[in-house]
C-alpha cells in the first residue's frame, strides 16, 4: 500500500473523564474497535493545555495527571469514520488532523510528493520487542538511519495502542512484546527516499509514512524561519502551526535540562501549548545513537517538545525556542489544521 492517509492526534491530561471511565482508554477503545492500521498512546513528562496548567513528572503532587498524546493513522476514509465517533466525546485538549503517505507491505522505491524532496518526516510503526535480524527493530531502524546521514532519529514507546488492527496494551508482569512504538526521523526527503526500500525489507509488516516538514536549526545553526503561514487555509479552516523540539535529557540551558526550560518559558511567554516527550533510543546530529543504560548515573535518552499554536505566536514563540537552543538540538516546523472540538 502506497496512499495518502490521515493522522489524528488528541492531546489531553492522563485524568481526563468520559462516561466513567479514563478519556485516553476511550481513544484506544474505539481504534481498536475500528481495526486501525496503528495507532499509539505515549505518556509525556512535562507540559501544560489551554488553561495553562503545568504538569511534570518532576513532582510528586502533579505525577499522577502527566499529558498524554494519542496517535492514530489509516487512511482518510477510516480516520474520518473514527472521529465522527470520537467527536462526540467532551474533549478538551487539542486536536489535529495532519495528511502524510502511508506505506505497507512491500516498499519499492517512491517518488517524493511536492515539499517532501525538502526535508521529510519519517515514522516507523513497530513492537516494541519486535526483531530485524538479531537486533530489536527499533535499533536496526535508527542504526541505518544513522549510518544514511538522516539528521535525527528518536524512538517513543507507546503504553498502549493498535498494532495492524489489533490492541496492544503494557501490563505488569508481561513481556509486552506487541506493545507499539515509533521511531520518529527527520532528514533530506531524497536520502530518505533511497533509504524506504532496504528499511522496508527489513521488517516483518512495514508500516511507515512521510510528511512534509521544515528544519529550522541543527545543532545551533539556523536552517531556516519557520513558514509564514495564513490564519485559515482556502476552505477556511482554522490553521495551526507545529514546532518540534529534538534534544536529550543530558542537554542543558543555564544548568537546567534544556527541555524542563522550554516548557517553563513557553508557558511564560503565553503559549497555547506544549508537551515533552521522552524517548527511549536515538540520537540526533552527528552523535551516536544512545539510550539508558544500566550503568549509568544520568539518562542518555532522547527527549521530543512539542509546542503548537497559531502561525502568528509561532513566528514570536520560535524566538523563545531560538534563545534556549543556541548549542543544541534539531528544530523543524509543520502545518496542521485544528479540528474543532465540543467545549468541555
């Protein structure tokens, strides 16, 4: 398969409610339900909505109500039928619905679509203990990334979600070897191109897509200005733009961990909203791909922030994300049109 699909993601707090039951649990309920081609559920470590409330794993009273951001992509047909259900739902958190290329089964070489020759997103659905040849698959993935110059490479692990249509959830005391997981690039959509086919080969059931993307800066050194993009696209949708933030947890800013101070001051500056996520594996620029080890004292995991609000407050936030990323980290910028959603 080689088509246009859609990706929902919802953006909410891990305490959210529907019908006497967890909101998030009602999400995955309903993609499984629909035998989504995949879909994940991830537990972020910091971040804060509309109403400006910050929550973070660094504190013990605000733990138990961390953000949560689910992810579900299929094609068009079968997203839309999902959100007519999930649209129902009092959800008041954030959601977007963004196009890419979905490809499955046997991947040939393929032909960029207008803006992906750019710079390309590429994302790589696999389980968690899923194998390519001796290696875990996510490690195999990022590795040929690596080895292929893609700028940045970051793998998140799901707690829950949809496998080829099919539930997977982390329980204690199992191996939770289906649980799904991404491995999130960005890089020059040629190289990437050349490299779908060998990456295709190597796995059991591929299931990957592209988006297009800018990079704004690697490593420090600016790329380019985030697009100036119009409130409302030409149907008249409201428009959102997207930064996203790829550094690790050893990266710091005046002393503290560089994405602990991304948040605090885009909450300052009156952003719409932000999340950090942390990864498990990756790496970006030229360092070797990393993860947890357990000799280590301090984490070498990758860490994602994702901060989304209008163009106009995204041209004046870039300049908050500019400041603290002087020395490090790979930050691009995407389009995204907002779905309404019921008051809550």
């Amino acid at each position: 398969m080689n088509e246009d699909c859609l990706k929902l993601t919802i953006y909410c707090g891990e305490r959210d409610r529907v019908g006497g039951g967890f909101l998030a649990d009602a999400f995955t309920e309903t993609y499984a339900r629909h035998k989504l081609q995949t879909s994940l559920l991830m537990r972020g470590i910091e971040g804060f909505g509309a109403k400006h409330h910050r929550h973070t794993d660094r504190l013990l009273s605000l733990s138990e109500d961390l953000p949560l951001v689910s992810v579900a992509v299929d094609t068009r047909a079968r997203i839309e039928s999902v959100w007519g259900e999930l649209g129902e739902l009092r959800i008041g958190g954030l959601v977007t619905l963004e196009t890419a290329r979905m490809l499955t089964a046997q991947i040939d070489t393929v032909r960029l679509a207008p803006g992906l020759d750019e710079a390309t997103k590429l994302t790589v659905y696999v389980g968690r203990h899923e194998h390519a040849g001796a290696k875990p698959a996510y490690e195999a993935v990022v590795e040929l990334l690596h080895a292929r110059g893609v700028a940045g490479a970051t793998v998140l692990l799901g707690v829950d979600g949809t496998a080829h249509g099919v539930r997977r959830r982390a329980r204690f005391f199992a191996a939770n070897a289906g649980v799904p997981l991404m491995v999130l690039a960005v890089g020059d959509g040629e190289v990437i191109a050349q490299i779908l086919p060998e990456l295709g080969a190597m796995l059991n059931r591929p299931l990957i897509t592209l988006e297009r993307v800018r990079v704004c800066k690697r490593d420090g050194r600016h790329q380019a200005e985030p697009r100036h993009l119009p409130r409302t696209e030409a149907a008249g949708s409201r428009v959102l733009q997207k930064l996203m933030v790829y550094t690790s947890e050893q990266a710091r800013h005046q002393g503290h961990p560089l994405h602990h101070q991304l948040i605090r001051e885009l909450r300052r500056a009156g952003a719409a909203g932000a999340t950090s996520l942390r990864g498990m594996w990756g790496y970006h620029g030229d360092h070797a791909p990393h993860g947890d080890s357990f000799w280590q004292l301090r984490r070498r995991v990758p860490v994602v922030t994702v901060v989304i609000d209008t163009p106009e407050r995204i041209q004046e936030l870039f300049g908050v994300v500019d400041r603290l990323t002087g020395q490090s980290g790979l930050v691009t910028s995407e389009l995204l049109p907002a779905v309404p959603t019921p008051a809550p």
